[in-house]
C-alpha cells in the first residue's frame, strides 16, 4: 500500500521531544504510586489517591496553571485566558488504574496537556479561552464496582443510593470518601454548568492494535462504541458419554459451540465486534455429556441501530440453534450503553492539525469506554488515541514511544492555538 505522507506545515518553537520526555518521566514518577508493592494498583480515594492528586497539583503550579480539588475527589488546574468572561475547554483523563494495571491508561491524558500548558506559560502565549485540565479520580470503577464515578460527578449524575456502595472491605463510598477529606452529600457542587464549556478533548493510549497496524502514531476517535452485554444460559440432558447415541442427545456444550460460531460469523457480517470471552459448562466431566452450558455476549458498535440489527439477527440465529437441538434457550442482558459520537468539528480540527504535523490521519473508533463518555451529557466531546505497543493495555507490558508524545503534543498544540469557539 503507498499513500502520500502530507509534509509537514506545523512551525511551533516548541521543543516537542524535550516535553515528550518530560511527560515519560512523570508517567514514570506517577507510576511509583501504588498501593501494592508488587505492581500498580491505585484505586479512587485511597491514600495513593491523594498522593497523586498532589503529585499532578504540583506540576499543574508549575505550568502556570491554578489548582483546586472538587467536591469528587478530581483534581483540576486551570490554564487562565486573558479574558476572565471567556469559556472553558476541558482536557483530562483519569489517575486511577486498574489493578496490575499500565502506567499510560489515563494518565497520559492528564500529564501531556499539564506538560504542554507549562510550554505555552513558558513561551507566552495565553489562549482566548480557559483551558482545564482534570485527573479524574475513578474510572475504571475498580473499587466501588460502579464505573466514571469522578467523571459522572461533573454531570451530575450521581444517585443517592450510591452512598452504601461496598468496596471489598465493606467500606462505604460514603465512608470512603468522609475518610478521603470530602463528603457524600456535598457531591453537588462537583457538577459543572454546560453553559461555560466549549468542549472536551481527551488524549488517551489507544488500548488496540489499529494505529500500530496503519505505522501511525497518533489517530482521531470518531465515536465511543456503545455495549450490550447478555448472559446466556443453555440447557440440555447431562447423560453417559457411552450409552447415549448421538441422535438422541440435548448436548448444551456443542449448541454453544454452534452458537459462538455463529456470533463470529453474524458480527464480521454485520461489521460489528461481538465477543464470547466466558463460558460455564456443567457437569464439565470427561465422560458426561454437558447438561448446561452458559456463556457471555458482549457486542459493541459506533453505531446503536447498526449494533442492534446485527444483535437481532444473532438472537434469530441462536433460538435457531436452540430449538433444532431441541435445547432450552434463556437469557438476560447485564448492560447496556448508547454509542457517543464525537463532534465533527472537534475531529476535524484535529485531523487538520495531524496532517500539519507531517501524518496520515486516521480516524478510528473507540471500542473500549472513556471519561469523555460520561462528559457528552454536558458538552461536545473528541479524543485524540496515541499507538500503544502490541495494542497491550491494562497490564503492566502497556507500553509507547516517547516520539508518538512527541507527535501527540505537536498535534495537540496546533490544535488548542487553531481552536476557534464556535
Ligand atoms: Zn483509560
């Protein structure tokens, strides 16, 4: 495959490698806060927590930023525009990581723009609008179970009845939070008003192989794939692996087999990604036919009806298998969430600015969820993805390049100067 490479128009004075450089040693730094000896581990409101939020309000100071700690835990800096009427543009991710987890997932997103801000200070140059940087303090809902805690509290979102959430040591969200320094019923005063936000634009590793596949290194999230996912439950005849002939058998196990390949075959079709990644079968014994099997089904999609359709004819195809192996078909769904689009504007513009700085772009999707998901209820929304090695990521192998910051900060630049409110 040949394509023509854009030469590069981008002529910043910034010294892109010098702050990709900065941005790998603070990810570094950040990832020697862990509440395990053995590997990263840090989760919402633990003492870890507050020793990152400490350690990012450092360096938000030293950008020039102002700093603060919302009613949630999430730690902000401000980048003040020299017109104090003017609207804010956030950046961020999240600090938290899952457990044995990578030192780029979220952090990368609140470190760059930090790094990048303290350039700009240094230069001079201020912009017509504030720029915020946040690091949300949940994400990945590793704790509490429920996941985007910190960014659902800036819409808002965030019920009464999540008070008595346990964590695996039975201690409250509530109680969790009183002995972080904040309190539960002061939550409120974390949302944000829509009506002073321009956007928000996340910079995160891309968690996929896609960029590393295309030799790219940065791409322009189109949307965030909404997921269903279902439980399916089969059930059969257990019998004698020796005396019951194979016409006669109800064999929960190899209906699911026929199913599971057919889930494959039915989501190439239909261009959607569906995964059977859990399977329980009983009695799973070598010399017994299997009388129940159950499995999971998780589909995703950039778009709901596309998702839908294809689901549809999954479910069409399943009953099918089901009923000609005369095997007792039930299921439930445990989730579901809408696909958010990212605003065509926001894209484009960083589209523009990827092609300024010398590169191909990409636009991809996002399959895995995000922050910026939960911050499209208030405001328009993009994401920037930076290659990740092997497309590894929630695992300590999660890896980049220090050229593909380098690359990321160039682009990013570009855009926050070309940025126009519209
Ligand atoms: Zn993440």
């Amino acid at each position: 495959m040949t394509s023509i490479t854009p030469m590069p128009t981008n002529t910043s004075q910034l010294d892109f490698q010098a702050l990709a450089h900065q941005v790998m040693q603070r990810c570094e730094e950040l990832s020697r806060l862990s509440q395990s000896p053995d590997y990263l581990d840090r989760r919402y409101l633990s003492e870890e927590h507050t020793a990152a939020n400490q350690l990012v309000s450092n360096w938000m100071q030293q950008a020039g930023m102002q700093t603060w700690q919302d009613a949630a835990g999430n730690i902000w800096g401000r980048y003040q525009s020299t017109n104090p009427q003017a609207k804010t543009l956030l950046m961020g991710s999240h600090l938290d990581t899952v457990p044995n987890g990578g030192k780029y997932d979220g952090m990368l997103g609140v470190i760059a723009p930090i790094s990048l801000i303290g350039a700009l200070h240094e230069a001079g140059i201020t912009l017509p609008f504030h720029l915020d940087v946040v690091g949300f303090g949940d994400e990945e809902g590793t704790r509490f179970g429920s996941t985007l805690l910190g960014s659902r509290a800036l819409t808002g979102q965030w019920p009464a009845e999540w008070a008595t959430l346990p964590d695996k040591d039975d201690i409250t969200l509530a109680q969790a939070m009183a002995n972080f320094g904040l309190d539960f019923q002061k939550i409120p005063n974390a949302t944000l008003q829509p009506e002073t936000l321009l956007g928000y634009l996340e910079v995160h590793i891309e968690q996929g192989p896609v960029l590393e596949q295309a030799d790219l290194p940065v791409g322009v999230v189109s949307a965030i794939a909404g997921a269903k996912r279902f439980q399916i439950h089969l059930s059969g005849m257990a019998g004698h692996a020796g005396t019951v002939p194979m016409s006669l058998r109800q064999d929960s196990l190899c209906a699911a087999s026929e199913m599971i390949l057919a889930i494959e075959r039915l989501a190439k079709q239909h261009d959607v990604v569906a995964t059977v990644g859990r399977v329980e079968n009983s009695p799973n014994g070598v010399n017994v036919i299997a009388g129940t099997t159950q499995f999971s089904l998780d589909i995703r999609s950039a778009d709901d009806q596309t998702r839908d359709t294809a689901l549809a004819d999954i479910l069409q195809d399943l009953h099918h298998i089901a009923e000609a192996r005369n095997i007792t078909l039930t299921m439930e769904q445990t989730h579901s969430a809408s696909a958010v689009q990212c605003e065509p504007a926001l894209q484009k513009l960083l589209t523009e600015s990827i092609e300024k700085s010398g590169y191909q772009p990409l636009t991809l999707l996002s399959g895995a969820g995000h922050d910026a998901m939960a911050i499209a209820d208030i405001c328009p929304i993009a994401m920037l993805f930076v290659r990740c090695d092997k497309g590894i990521s929630h695992h300590p192998a999660e890896a980049i390049q220090q050229d593909d910051v380098a690359t990321a900060l160039a682009v990013l630049e570009q855009t926050l100067l070309t940025y126009q409110e519209s």
